[in-house]
C-alpha cells in the first residue's frame, strides 16, 4: 500500500568534520522522531563509521535509516550514495578508504572526526581527514555503486562549491543519472537550470547543524527503500515524490 514518508536524504554526524558538535546519532534521531521526519539517509564525508549506531538506535523508533555517503570524486565532485543495508555501505567505505589519500585531520582547521556509541559519548575518532577527495574518478565510483545496488545521484547541483557543474562545467550523458539533488533555497526562491530539466531534482538539506534537520522531501512510496525511491523519483506505478514546501 502507499503511502507518503518525510524524508531527509543528505544527513552528516559529527564523524563530518564540517558537522557541528550536536550532530551526534541520538541526538539526531531525537530530532528527526520530533519533526516526523520517516526517512534518514546518514550521508557522511567519504565514511560510514557511525552508522552502524544509528541503526541499533532507530529500531522500533519510527524512523529509517538509509545508510549513504558523501563521496567526493577525483573530480571534486561530491556525490550522495544511498543504500539498503550496513553491509552495502561499508563495502563501498573499504573501497573509498583504499582510495582515500593519507592525509591527517587538521582539527584546528577542519573540525573534529569523531565516532560516538549509543548513548552519544564521543569514543573514538578518525585521524584520517575524510574531506578530502578519493582517487577513483566519477565513472567509477558510479560503477562500484551500482554494482553493489545503491542509488547515486550528483549532490547539491545549484551550489557553487564542489558540485557537479563547477568542477566538470556540465552534466555528463555518461554516466546517465537518475537524479540531481538541489538545496531548499532552490525551491524557495523559484528558480530554473535549463540543464536541470530532464532530471528529477531531489530538494536536501545537506545537513550539518540540527536545526536543519526538517525534512525537505515527501516520497509517496510502499516502503521505504532505495527501489521504491527510485521508482518515486521516476514517477512509476504511482510513487511519487515532491518537495516539502509545495505541499
């Protein structure tokens, strides 16, 4: 049966190191359960190490998490990466960490990377900057995600920093993606890229501070899974999906 979800698909945890201090699992979750938000894709920087906490957290909470990552190309793309399980996540975080270079996390001038258990105490850290980008190109991190059945889209595409049309200076026919993901201020103000037009645009927050966290996106979908957003976002057999603030 269908029916509409509150989604927010580009969430960071403190384990961004751009992320303020509240991101933490919990607190996020706390958030997200407040709002109504249904769907939560936890989108950090190049990693996925504290997702597996979200998930422990979020059972029988009314809230779905969709583990993901931001990944940032060769190219400087930064690209949003959504999956199903924790097991396609972090075989897709051991392929990024084998192209990640070694650099040291600056925390004076980056911010701290930092892992949290389930009651948001700050346990470890990752030492390796995750900001940075990796050494597989566009194409291939696109043919590694869909080859572990994940859904990969350019992110923040009406951005003017690390976004697929500063970097590449256009939107390639290959690899063909599903969608573009645009910011709120997109909708907001009305505007219109005619080289956005044959894609569907997914409004995100890119969160990084939790009084973002509001949820941008309404699937009208059966469950909450990455073939069902697909379909959404197509439009097929009556999924559907629009931004928060048209409704």
């Amino acid at each position: 049966m269908l029916r509409e979800y509150l989604a927010e698909l580009h969430v960071h945890t403190v384990l961004s190191p751009c992320s303020d201090l509240l991101m933490t699992p919990a607190n996020i979750l706390k958030i997200a359960q407040r709002r109504g938000i249904e769907i939560l894709a936890v989108t950090d920087h190049n990693s996925a190490e504290n997702i597996e906490v979200l998930f422990e957290l979020a059972k029988g909470s009314g809230v779905y998490i969709l583990p993901g990552m931001e990944v940032e190309t060769k190219e400087e793309v930064h690209l949003v990466v959504l999956f199903d399980t924790l097991e396609q996540v972090l075989a897709l975080q051991e392929l990024v960490y084998r192209h990640l270079p070694l650099l040291e996390n600056d925390e004076n001038h980056f911010g701290p990377q930092l892992l949290t258990d389930l009651k948001d105490n700050f346990v470890d850290r990752v030492s390796r900057l995750l900001a940075v980008s990796i050494s597989l190109s566009l194409d291939e991190v696109v043919a590694h995600v869909e080859r572990l059945g994940g859904l990969v889209y350019p992110a923040h595409v009406d951005r003017q920093r690390n976004s697929i049309l500063t970097q590449l200076g256009f939107i390639p026919s290959e690899p063909a993606f599903l969608a573009l993901e645009v910011s709120n201020r997109y909708f907001e103000r009305g505007e219109f890229n005619p080289l956005f037009k044959n894609y569907p645009l997914i409004p995100a927050a890119d969160v990084h501070f939790i009084d973002s966290l509001q949820g941008s996106v309404i699937f009208k979908i059966e469950s909450p899974k990455v073939a069902e957003i697909k379909k959404a976002l197509l439009r097929e057999d009556g999924r559907n999906y629009y931004w928060r603030g048209s409704k």
